[in-house]
C-alpha cells in the first residue's frame, strides 16, 4: 500500500493534497505537527473529508503527532500531544495512529491506545532516527512489535550504502506486518522496493516540509516505478552513482521494463563503497546495473569477467549477472558507434573503415570514442588542451589500433589544426566545452567547417551544442549526443533484458 504524507499546515490544504493523487494512493498520512492550529473536532473529522460520497469507505487515515526530537514539529507539551492523539483517535475515523516506541516501555500511552482499541484503530509502533539507523535494526523491529496487534515501523535515514544494506536485511528477515522505510538519498530505493522487501506499506510526498524529504511523488511512485505492481517476485536493477538522484536512467529503462512485460523495477542507488553495493546486489539479487561517475574504474575488480570494451576503455558503464557471476561491459562504445556506423554506410562505400577522424579531447567519455573508431579501422587524431593527456591516450589505447593509425597533438595549436585538416571526414567532440550552462562555448572557433564532415558532438545538453549549429550551418551533417545517449541506453536495456530471461527460466 502506499500512503501520502501530508505536511501543509492546515486541514483544508492537506485534504485537497489528498484528493488531487487520489488515483494513486492508498492512504495519507497526516502530519498533524505540521498543522498551524490542532482544532481537536476538526482534527477528528479530517478523514471524513477524504470521502468522494455519502457511502465511501473514504481513504484509511494514519494520525502522526511528531515531536521535534522525532524530525517533527510538534513542540507542545507532551501531555497535550497525547490528549489530541486520544481524542482525535476517540472520534474512531482514524484507521490508524503513529505511537513512538518510547510510550509503550513508559506507559504514558495508555490512554490513546484504550481509545484506539475502541474505536478499532489500529498502532503503528514506530522507530525514528536521524543519525544512520541507530544499532541492530533487526532487533529493534522484534522490539517494536512486543504488544499484540500493533504494526512496527522504522524510519531512519542512512548515512552510506553499508546502513542502506542493514536495513534492507532487516525488512527481508523479518516475519509479519511491518513498515521499514528510509530517508534522504541513501534511503530512496527502500521508499519504492517497499513491496519487494515484504512491508506493510510506503509513504510518499508532494511539496513535503519533512526535515528529510521523502524524496518521491505519488504520480512518479505508479506511473515511473509502478508502485502497486511491485511485490516479492519483482526483479531489481539498479543505476549506481555518487551523487545519483540527478539520473535520467530509471526514466529509460523502467517504461522500457514495462512495455517488454517484465515484473521488474529500476532504481538510482547512492553508493559510497563499491563493495557494500555488491553485498546488497547479492541480499537483492539483482541482475543488472548501470553504472555512472565515480564508480565505473572501481566496480572492474569485482566483476567475474570484463570484455575488451571494458579493458580498453578501462571503465564499465554496464553490469549483468549470469550463472557464473557479474559480468561488465561497455555500453558507451557501441552505443557511440551505432548511429555513426548508420550515416557511415550511407556516406562512403566502404563504411567507416580506412576514414580519417579526429577527435576533441581525451577525458573519460574520449577513450569509448577513439576504442570505437580504431576498432572499425578509423585512423584518429587526438587533440586536447592538456598535451599529456592526448599521449597518454593514445598510448594506452594503441595495442588496439590493429588497422588504424592513432595519433594525437595540442588542441588549438598550428600543429593540432594541421592534424586536424588531415583528419576531418569525421570530427567527434568529446569535451565539456559547450555543455550547459557554458552554451557559447565551443572548442574550436578558428576552426572553418568545409561542410564535407561528419560531426558528432557527444554533449546532450544542450540537444545542439553551438560548435554543432556551426558545423550544420556549413553544410555537415551533423549527430546529437543524446544518440550516443539512447544508444547506450537501449543497449544496456537488452541486456537487461537478456538477464531477466535468464534469471526466469
Ligand atoms: P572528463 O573526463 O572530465 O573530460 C573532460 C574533457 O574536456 C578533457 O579532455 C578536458 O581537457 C576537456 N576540457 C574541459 N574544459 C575544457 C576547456 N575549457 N577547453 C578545452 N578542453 C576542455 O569528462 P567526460 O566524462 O569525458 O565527459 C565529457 C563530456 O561528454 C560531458 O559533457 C559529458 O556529458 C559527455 N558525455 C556524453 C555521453 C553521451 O552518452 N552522449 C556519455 C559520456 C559523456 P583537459 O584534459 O585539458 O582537462
């Protein structure tokens, strides 16, 4: 089940919240700290106004008074948060009530849970920490679940991918109803595997004023990661990064997901230690994952087998598991090369092989590019601003360059603008130059297009760099880099599909 967490400060607006995502929840929460004034009738009678008519059952309600030492706002004496817990619950609309640990060791809740048992509300028994998980999670839910009837939750916000882990490991051992959710960045896949981990239910959010946001909408929770579909057979993949909830991955591959009819989610994980991520994988099975910035040089050492793409690129973008393991590839080369290849065919009879290229810059994204086109038999020019680092390219990737010269020079020098006259059927910008929000840039401005080249611009943001229109304006034809984008992408979408296959039969 997935409920909202309501936050705005008056019942009016939180019911409104409610109504307008009430295609894709089912329950809120609401926040009753967050509230400008608790009016106790008022407050009692919110979850009638959730009732589209006279003979709904209206949406189950859980009531939530957090206290400021909880990540809430209440800030009131205490005796009064539990007499407008106990009256509100009393009023018996409530079909839920959040009660923190600590009452039930004290006793000091007695009297709301008398009201709850009347009314027929049931007590979320919950577990708030802000500082990592706070010890043995899987101690801490037997603890929370010591009286009878009552549903343990823990709500804590992971400070790294090892605490992610403890708490993913807690949810999958425990046994019965309960409700285990992270926050912040690291707590984010928990939030949406709700279902997989075997809990009770997940909280969403709009515009939420937690401390640590929820991080999610409910329309993002159904229609991206199809939320009420997930359950314990649901297959997870996963886009790994460090920082990660900027990728645009799980909008790729989770309609893709969808339309090839798998049961099977998409997930950004924020990981800080490679390793840790690897004891999760195997705690949740995971049979593929793409990987971004900073782990594509240090996931290698933990993969079974690496292909030539990943040895000479000496980064993998693309991990998936068959019977024997982990395997890496290197997605960027082929998916770079696909569209090239395409306009290559058409051009030139021969294709791309025995063409002259060069290529702008000898960053990360550059050795896909130079691997690709000497692989196809591309004589190439590297030119970068940092000299040394156009050698050390070329060097490392020359065993490569079996049908192909490899050659490099200084970008914006005489010598490097001869290097590129003599390269330019094919000119393929691998810089940050040109990228938002530096638009105007460009990494070569004395350079005049003939409009007989080909050129490829790997940046995708902006869609049409400036060096791009340029080249167009000239006459080339010209290649996006969200070709190189999706072509990756798709790539790494069969293979995720091929592991799925695999993992199926
Ligand atoms: P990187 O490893 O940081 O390399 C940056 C490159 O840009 C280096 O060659 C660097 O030269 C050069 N550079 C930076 N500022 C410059 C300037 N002011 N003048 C001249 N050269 C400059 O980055 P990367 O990972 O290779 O990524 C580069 C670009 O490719 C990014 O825009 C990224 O979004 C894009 N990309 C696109 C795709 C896709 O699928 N389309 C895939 C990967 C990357 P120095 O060596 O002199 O510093």
């Amino acid at each position: 089940m997935l409920f909202q967490s309501l936050t705005a400060s008056t019942l009016s607006a939180n019911a409104l919240l409610a109504r307008e995502n009430l295609l894709w929840i089912d329950g809120v929460e609401l926040r009753a700290d967050f509230l400008s004034a608790v009016p106790t009738d008022a407050l009692a009678r919110f979850p009638q106004l959730l009732q589209p008519g006279k003979n709904d059952r209206g949406v189950p309600v859980i009531l939530t008074i957090r206290r400021r030492r909880d990540g809430g706002n209440f800030e009131g004496d205490e005796g009064k948060r539990l007499r407008l817990l106990r009256d509100a619950v009393g009023a018996g609309n409530f079909s839920f009530v959040d009660l923190e640990e600590d009452l039930s060791a004290s006793g000091s809740d007695e009297e709301v849970r008398r009201a709850a048992y009347k009314s027929g509300t049931r007590v979320i028994r919950s577990f708030h920490s802000f500082d990592g998980t706070g010890g043995d999670l899987g101690e801490r839910l037997v603890r929370l679940s010591a009286l009878p009837g009552e549903i343990p939750r823990i709500s804590v916000v992971p400070h790294s991918t090892r605490e992610l882990l403890q708490l993913v490991r807690a949810s999958l051992r425990a046994r019965g109803q309960r409700i285990v959710v992270g926050m912040g960045d690291y707590g984010f896949p928990s939030r949406i595997l709700s279902p997989v981990l075997g809990n009770t239910l997940s909280f969403c959010s709009q515009n939420s004023a937690e401390r640590v946001e929820a991080g999610v909408d409910p329309r993002t929770m159904q229609e991206l990661y199809r939320y009420s579909t997930l359950n314990q057979s649901t297959a997870i993949y996963a886009v790994i990064g460090n920082p990660i909830m900027h990728s645009r991955s799980p909008a790729y591959h989770n309609p893709r997901f969808a339309a090839a009819g798998m049961n099977a989610v998409y997930v950004p994980i924020r990981v800080d230690s490679v390793s840790s991520f690897f004891d999760l994988a195997g705690e949740l099975d995971i049979p593929g994952v793409s990987v971004t910035i900073p782990h594509k040089e240090s996931v290698i050492p933990f993969l079974k087998e690496i292909d030539e793409s990943v040895t000479a690129v000496g980064a993998c973008n693309t991990i998936v598991r068959d019977e024997e393991g982990y395997r890496g590839t290197n997605t960027d080369v082929d998916g770079f090369l696909t569209p090239l290849a395409n306009r290559a065919s058409k051009r030139w009879a021969g294709g791309l092989a025995g063409r002259a290229a060069t290529v702008i810059g000898a960053g990360g994204a550059s050795r896909a590019v130079i691997y690709a086109l000497i692989r196809e038999g591309v004589n190439v020019c590297v030119l970068n601003r940092t000299e040394s680092r156009a050698r050390a390219v070329t060097e490392e990737l020359s065993p490569y360059a079996r049908n192909a010269s490899l050659t490099w020079g200084k970008l914006g020098q005489p010598e490097g603008n001869c290097l590129l006259s003599g390269h330019s059927d094919i000119i393929v910008q691998t810089t940050s130059v040109g990228m938002f929000p530096d638009t105007d840039s460009d990494p070569i401005p004395e350079y005049r297009f003939h409009g007989h080249e080909l050129v490829y611009d790997i940046v995708y943001n902006p869609p049409v760099t400036r060096f791009l229109s340029r080249a167009a304006d000239c006459g080339c034809e010209v290649i996006q880099g969200g070709e190189m984008f999706e072509g990756q992408a798709l790539l790494q979408s069969h293979l995720f599909q091929n592991a799925y296959r695999l993992r199926s039969s």
